[in-house]
C-alpha cells in the first residue's frame, strides 16, 4: 500500500515538474513569436501555456483535497522542487502575456 501511494505521489510530482516546463517553454515561444510579428501564434503558444497550468492546477488540487482529508504526502526535495517550478511557470506566464500585449501595442503604433 505505501509503495503504491509513493508511486502515485511520485508520478503526480513528475508530472508538475513536466506540467511546468511545458508552460514555461510555451510562454517563451509566444514571447518569441510577438517578437516577430507572429501574434496569432504567439496568442497560440499563451493558451497552449494555460492548459498545462490547468492540467498542474488539478494535480496540485488532487493533492491538497487529499492532504484535507487526513491523506498526508510525504515531503520530498522532489515535491518541492515541483511546486517550485510550477510557481515560476505562473510567473513567467503572466509576464510573457503582458510582453506578448506590449510587442502587439508597438506593432500597432507602428502601423
């Protein structure tokens, strides 16, 4: 029994830290498409980023409702690191969207 909990908890932390690295490398795309002119892809890149914060969202929710109901996940550097990195894929997902709005206001000035 515990080795299967340790296996599901193992996976669900894999698949934050994949979740995130996902997002992180979206944003950056739809930053690099702004860049170019490319804001139909850029706006792309910035959904493709939300649906892997959404899929990371429920897996952390999965945990915390677990955790509420007295099922307690061991504390791993792992984890950590995988909260962390979901953490920094936010932040850097929200930044790409206000650097993909500003390169589409000099585009449009531009014009």
């Amino acid at each position: 029994m515990a080795e299967e909990q340790h296996d599901e908890q193992l996976q669900t932390v894999m698949g934050l830290i994949i979740n995130g690295g996902n997002a992180k490398s979206s944003s950056f795309e739809a930053i690099n498409a702004a860049k170019k002119g490319h804001f139909t892809v850029a706006d792309q890149k910035l959904k493709e980023a939300d649906k892997f914060l959404v899929d990371a969202h429920n897996s952390q929710t999965d945990m915390l409702t677990k955790e509420a109901n007295g099922d307690h996940a061991k504390v791993t550097l792992l984890m950590v690191h995988s909260q962390d990195h979901i953490m920094n894929a936010i932040t850097f997902r929200d930044l790409a969207g206000e650097i993909v709005d500003l390169y589409k206001k000099l585009a449009k000035e531009g014009e």
